[in-house]
C-alpha cells in the first residue's frame, strides 16, 4: 500500500501547502519538528503571510520567507467569475506564468464542492472538451492542487465535497494527486472524508490499476464514457485506442469487485451524436455488470462554440434518461451549472475574460 507521498516525493519541489508536517520540519527545522507542526497549523487557516504565524520563531519565518519568495502560496486568483446560479470560477496564476481554472458548486442543498484542477492543460484530446484546445503544457504539483481549495474556501468556507473534474486527466498526474488526496485526507489537516473526494478520468487504465491496488484511501470513481460504442468512442476520445472499452471494463469491472466501491460512469451526451435508442442499449450492456451510476450530462458549447456539436434537446435528455432507467440502470442528471461563466463541464479553458 502507498504510504505518505512524502517519503516518495521532493519535498524541495513542493510549495508548503503540499506539504505534511513532517517534511516541513525536515526542510526548515530538523532539530525541533514540532515546529512543522506548528506551520502546518497556520497553512490550515489558510494564510498568505509568515507573519501571521506568530507562534513561530522569528528566524524560522525568515527562512521559509526567503525559501518561497515571502508568500506561503505559490499561486494566486487575477480573476473571479460568478454565474446567476452561484457557481463561482477562478483564473488562477502559477509561479510560472501558466493559468488554471477551478470552479466552485454550489447545489440546491447549498453543498459546496471544489472542482479543481490537474494539470495546465490536457494530452487526452476529447473532442467535446474545451480544455483539449488548450493541449497539454505540464502537471500541476501537489500543493498547486491544494492551493485551489484553500483560495475556493476564501469565497464561502471550506467546501465538503472536492472533485478531480477541473482541467487536465487527474491519473496522468497520479503522484501528485494521490498526495493532495492523503493532504485533504489527513487525520489533522482538513480531514475531508474519502466518499467525499471523487477523481474523474477518461479511461487510463494503469491509473485505474493503481487506485484499485495501491490507494489505502477509498475515493470516489468517475469514469468519463460519453460512447459504449468502440468505434465512436476512438472517434470522441481518443485514449479509447489506447484503452479501449473491453480492456476499460475490465479494469472497472476488478475496480468494483477489489474495492467494493460503486463507480459513476459519465455519459456527455451530444446530440444527434450518442443520444439514440442503440447508444443507450450500448451503454447499458457496458454497465450491466458494473456496480455503477450513469451520470447523464449534456454537452456544453464552449465560449466561441467551435466544437462541432449540438446541444441536446430537453426533449433528447428525458428520452434518453427514461430509456436507461427502462434497462434497470440507475441514473443522475447534471444540471448546467456554471454555464453563464463557462464553468460548467468541458468549458475550462484557463482564460480571462479580457483575451
């Protein structure tokens, strides 16, 4: 089982929010370690000064000050979104100039879920994602993932629900992200609850592997489908070439069995393009088996719209999801949320408003 990532990792690489206690202290103060304690404390409260951390020897503060440029977050919000329905999206910066986006939901139970981000950008191609345009231009580390949840709780308090579902594929970034899972995770950090973390991927199945065999903390699992049709998944997302859809099951099938976990299968649904009678016959012979949910989640254009697809009518969406629930399936539907500041599935793009 992996252990701490942190016997693994850099922590040199790392900005203090990716860090545990103990390699804080074995960076800035070996001979005292409860001083690592001590800053992690402060990095909970989520300050953006050392010398807020008033506890802390004034020589100490000065070494961390020095180490990460006067500023315990290496990232920082240049713009904030929000949409008619709550949904709040931010651009944020990174120390090198590359911008991410994350999105703050907030559902009709006023649940509020972090959607955050993985990497700059995405190799995966998905032809209904805007993030894809972006192409892929480096992984996030872990404390750049975690950064993301601290500047969302700025906005409304600590969300309780955080979702791998920002931009890039969280499983070709797993290092980074099975630490800022442990992070969130952590007994005394936020203590977030693993069913409330869930990670989305589009089908990397030695990621999928590796959750299955390896992670010792049970979260949540979303696997983007959008086709149970081989030929036009390959079409749709091409990581179906290299994966396709019965070495996918497969793996999902060891998933469930392993973990004694229900997956979600998310299901984009384009129309006029995966929304027919066969499709849904295709998916629920995929998903039979499976001890799995299917979120419906129709497709969102991006801002200028130059994906070639359609919008799914109302009408489509009922029919689609009633013929599911007729094969014994059962179902969510994902409301578009964040649409009005292109915060909603797909749409992530990492660009202000002014380009």
């Amino acid at each position: 089982m992996l252990q701490h990532s942190f016997i693994k990792s850099n922590p040199e690489k790392q900005g203090l929010y990716g860090l545990f206690p103990e390699e804080i202290a074995q960076l800035f103060s070996p001979s005292t370690p409860f001083r690592g304690r001590q800053v992690f404390d402060w990095l909970l409260k989520g300050v953006d000064s050392f010398e807020e951390m008033l506890n802390v020897p004034k020589q100490l503060r000065l070494k961390m000050s020095e180490a990460f440029e006067g500023n315990p977050f290496t990232t920082s919000v240049t713009e904030q979104q929000q949409d008619d329905d709550g949904t709040v999206k931010l651009l944020i910066r990174l120390q090198d100039g590359l911008y991410i986006e994350s999105v703050l939901l907030t559902d009709e139970e006023g649940r509020k879920t972090a959607c955050i981000s993985s990497q700059v950008g995405c190799a995966m191609g998905c032809t209904f994602c805007k993030t894809a345009e972006m192409g892929f231009q480096r992984n996030l580390t872990a404390s750049e993932i975690v950064e993301q949840f601290y500047h969302l709780s700025r906005i409304a308090g600590n969300p309780s629900h955080i979702v791998y579902m920002g931009m890039g594929e969280p499983l070709a970034n797993i290092g980074e992200v099975i630490k800022s899972v442990e992070l969130f995770h952590y007994p005394k950090g936020l203590q977030i609850s693993a069913r409330k973390i869930t990670i989305s991927t589009c089908g990397l199945v030695h990621g999928i592997k590796t959750l299955t065999e390896e992670l010792s903390i049970p979260v949540k699992l979303a696997v983007s489908l959008t086709s149970a049709d081989n030929e036009q998944r390959s079409v749709l997302m091409p990581i179906n070439r290299r994966h396709p859809l019965p070495i996918l099951h497969r793996a999902l099938k060891s998933y469930c069995i392993t973990t004694g976990k229900r997956i979600t299968l998310e299901y984009v649904l384009l129309g006029d393009e995966n929304d027919s009678e066969i499709a849904c016959r295709e998916l629920a012979a995929f998903a039979k088996d499976l001890n799995a949910v299917i979120n419906i989640i129709p497709w969102n254009p991006g801002a200028e719209n130059e994906m070639h697809f359609n919008e799914p009518s109302q009408q489509s969406i009922s029919r689609f999801c009633s013929l599911l629930e007729k094969e014994g399936l059962r179902i969510t539907r994902r409301y578009r949320r964040g649409r009005g500041i292109n915060g909603a599935c797909g749409q992530l793009a990492g660009k202000s408003v002014s380009d």
